[in-house]
C-alpha cells in the first residue's frame, strides 16, 4: 500500500483511496461530494467498496483556504470521512423504539438526521487551514521571533 496518494483523475480514483485506507490523500474538497455516489455505481458494476471509518481520525488540511470551501462541499466531507459515526448516531436515535413505536417514515427521519449530523462537528475529523490571502478579521499570523520568513497560520474566532 502507498502512504500517499495524489488525487488527479475522478471521484473513483479518491473512492479506492479511501476503502485502501491509503494514509495520505492529496485532493480537492470538490470530489467529496461524489464519493457516495461512487460506491453505488461501482456497486452496479458487481464491485463492492467497504468503506469504513469507524475508529478512524482524518486531518483535512486546505491550502488557499476561502468561503467557497465550506458549506454544502465541507458537509459532504465530514459525511464521507464520518460516516460509521453518523450512521451509528442515526441508529442511536431509534434504538429504544419496540418496532410498533418505529415512525411510518423511518427513512425520512433517518435521512433527515443525517443531513443534521453531517453539519455538525464530527470528533473523528480536524481541519487545519491556509488563507488564500492573509485577511485580519479572520486570521491571524504568527511570527517566529527568530526568523521573519518562517510563518504560520491559524483560524482566530
């Protein structure tokens, strides 16, 4: 197995990266959106992806951060990257319900939880960015006192 894996053609490609457990993957937050339906293509095909995230922890680090990298994209992520936890947080919701207290429309509930946990935070996953630009309100810049060319960034509130 490679330790690393750069990301260049298709969703498929990050997909088998993912199940491969592949330890760093270099991509575009774009894909993430795409991987579910991966999987269910590539299972119409006959090729069965496993891909579990139970017990796992990601760093997601995005260079040239800006606002367009969040939302509807970055839930995507976080329900791709945690979706044993989510799917796990779903089925807690229901289990103390006998199967005659179960809601006549499970799957709409279901489906609604998991839109409601994929915007939440997810303890599994970290995200560590880089401005596109430098921007005062919301970064801040960390100098080392030793050298003026080595810099870092960090999110401020």
């Amino acid at each position: 197995m490679a330790w690393c894996r750069k990301i260049d053609r298709d969703t498929h490609q990050l997909t088998a990266a993912l199940a491969a457990n592949v330890p760093i993957i270099i991509t575009t937050i774009q894909k993430f959106p795409y991987v579910m339906h991966s999987i269910q293509t590539k299972a119409k095909h006959g090729e069965h992806i496993s891909l579990d995230t139970e017990g796992k922890r990601f760093a997601v680090i995005v260079d040239e951060a800006h606002s367009s990298q969040t939302g509807e994209t970055a839930s995507e992520l976080r329900q791709v990257l945690n979706k044993s936890g989510i799917e796990a947080a779903i089925a807690a919701e229901f289990l103390d319900l006998e199967d005659d207290e179960l809601p006549e429309d499970i799957e709409t509930q279901k489906n609604i939880l998991r839109e409601q946990f994929k915007r939440s935070r997810q303890d599994n996953l970290s995200f560590l960015l880089s401005p596109l630009r430098q921007n005062g309100k919301r970064w801040r810049c960390l100098t080392n006192r030793t050298s003026k060319a080595k810099r870092r960034f960090i999110a401020t509130p």
